[in-house]
C-alpha cells in the first residue's frame, strides 16, 4: 500500500485581491508562508519518502518549506498544476461573477481556452500511475499542489 498525502499551498496575493488563479502564478503571501510553516510543523513527524508538487512558483515555495524537516526536496511536475480556467485566470472574480458561476456549474472551461474533466484527468492520471510505479510498497507520499486542482482530482477519482 501506498499513502498518498495532500496539501494545498497558503493563501496567495490573487487570494487576497480575489482574482481568479488557475494556470497563472501568484506568490504566497506572509500568511500563506505561515501557513505553510505551520503545516510543517503539525506534519513533521510523518515519514515522507517523496513528495511531489506543482511546477507553479506558490506550490513549490509550500513544499520545500514543509519538505524542510523531513530533508527530502520537492519535485515539480507540470500535471499537477492548478485547473486552467483560461481566459479568466488571473481576472478580478467580481468583474465576471457570472460568467464565472456559469463555467463553474458546468465545469467546462474549454471555451474560453481552459480546461474540462476529461482534459484534467487526461493530464493527471499518468502522474499518479508514474508515482505509484515508482514508489515501494509502503511509502508515504506527500503531494502540494492547489485547490481546485484537488476538487477536480476527487471528481476524477470517482471514475476509476
């Protein structure tokens, strides 16, 4: 058996300014660099063999800060990166509420250049079967990465 755990990073600048993420980047903030802190803190004691984490610049700093107990380093991968919500990452949310409410009941982003489910999975799924190919029996892996990314991981996971 392998143990997967999953972590999202701290609260960001485009959290604050409440602009849409997604694809595009944005730095934690001095409470998302806390957040993380703390999250090492309370997961220090658990055995992580590897840990893996979005290639986003705010996934990596969590990681290698909740890595730093455990002296093992985060490595980057660009499939678990956030859902891509195309055109409007990194746009005002309040700007285009509805526009947005509406994508988010459908999940289907594809027309303003983003993502669906099935894409999503597309990405996602040779991830997990590549790192649990490569983990041994046993290992506790620790996965920091977003949100969403997460949402959609459970909506996906369902279809396995």
């Amino acid at each position: 058996m392998i143990t997967f755990y999953y972590v999202r990073h701290g609260e960001t600048l485009f959290n604050q300014l409440n602009r849409m993420q997604g694809a595009c980047d944005s730095p934690l903030t001095i409470k998302g660099i806390a957040q993380a802190e703390e999250t090492a803190s309370v997961l220090q004691k658990v055995p992580f063999d590897q840990c893996y984490c979005s290639s986003s610049g705010r996934a990596r700093q969590a990681a290698e800060i909740i890595c730093r107990p455990h002296g093992i380093r985060p490595v980057p991968d660009d499939a678990l990166r956030e859902f891509d919500f195309g055109d409007y990452d990194g746009e005002n949310i309040s700007t285009f509420k509805d526009l947005i409410n509406a994508h988010h009941v459908s999940d289907d982003w594809t027309d303003v250049h983003g993502e669906n489910i099935t894409l999503f999975a597309k990405r996602t799924r040779p991830f997990f079967t590549k790192a649990a190919e490569k983990a041994e029996e046993g290992n506790t892996i620790l996965i920091v990465s977003h949100g969403s990314f997460f949402m959609h991981l459970l909506d996906t996971a369902k279809t396995l």
